[in-house]
C-alpha cells in the first residue's frame, strides 16, 4: 500500500509540474501587447501643449478725445495741456491704435505709442501764438507780441473770409483754417 500511495503521489507531483508547465506555455503565447506597438501612453512620445499665441493689450494712449495736447514746430507731441489756451493748441478728435485715417482724412494728425491722434487746431480768443510761415505746427507764443507772433482777437467758426470778424477790437490779419472751416482775426505783430 505504501508503494501505491507513493505512486499516487509521484503521479501527482508529476500531473501538477506538467499542469504548470503546460500553463506557462499557454501564458507565454498570450503575452501583452508590446509597449513599443500599441502602449497609447508611451513616454517617449510627449510633447508639450503648444502655447496659445497672446495679444498683448496696447499701451495706454497718450491723450484722449476732447483733451487739448501740446505739439511743437515739427510736430512733436509735447504731453496733454488744457483747453483754456495755457499750454494745448490742438484737440483730440480720435484716438486709433490701428493706426488707420483718420474720420476726415484731411485733418492733422501725430503718431504717438502706436496711436493716431486725430486732431483739430483750438485756440482761444485773447491768447497768443506763433504760426507757421508754410506747411507746420500752430504752438503758443514764448511772449505776445514778439515779432511773428499773433493775438488771437476773434474767433469765426465756418467762416471762410474775415467778413464776420469782430469790428469792436482792432485786428489786422485773418486766417482761414479748414478741419474744421473757421477764421481767426489776429493781430500779427
């Protein structure tokens, strides 16, 4: 009996290494997918998101519509002023980062941190001025009546000749600005 028990056993033992064996073999045809055919998630192949392009925000402008600015002879922009005759000859019309025409596209302008100011000559009755001799900048005058200079006397907006011009105060030259049309009876020193 003991030789059959023995038997049994060795049979056993024998049935359960062919079992394993047999099961490794069945495993091994069954392997996974090779990560370098099929893995979704290799990490060899991660790339970065690219950034989404940004627009950066334009500097602020310079002046804003309605505000008078300072300009000098050869146009450059001097800062904002006031609108009482102090220190701005021009006033803001528009204020355009793109830069493009202005509404009229007959009126001055400057270019300044990227933006066209649309402008319009503004100055003030009892104050005075040095204009150009030709094409250029109408600025304040460093003192009235130095040589050049002129007082503004009347003001004659849609005027285009000096028929309208005051006849109480002593004048002795006009001068007719379009953008907008308006006279200026001065007295030229």
């Amino acid at each position: 009996m003991l030789v059959l028990l023995a038997g049994v056993c060795v049979v056993g033992v024998l049935a359960v290494t062919v079992f394993r064996d047999k099961a490794r073999s069945q495993a091994e045809d069954r392997s996974p997918v090779s990560a370098s055919t099929r893995d979704p998630y290799r990490g060899d192949t991660y790339t970065a998101p690219t950034k989404a392009p940004t627009t950066q925000a334009p500097p602020p402008a310079p002046a804003r519509v309605g505000e008078c600015i300072g300009i000098d002879e050869a146009g450059t922009y001097l800062g904002t002023g006031s609108c009482n005759g102090t220190k701005g000859t021009y006033k803001v019309l528009t204020v355009d980062y793109s830069r493009d025409t202005c509404p009229d596209p007959e009126s001055p302008y400057i270019t300044e941190d990227g933006y066209r100011l649309c402008l319009e000559l503004y100055l003030v009755r009892t104050y005075c001025y040095k204009f150009p001799s030709g094409p250029g900048w109408v600025v304040p005058a460093p003192a009235c009546k130095a040589k050049g200079t002129v007082h503004v006397i009347d003001i004659v907006p849609g005027a285009t000749n000096s028929n309208n011009c005051t006849r109480d105060y002593k004048w002795n030259r006009w001068y007719q600005f379009q953008h907008p049309t308006v006279v200026y009876c001065v007295m030229q020193y």
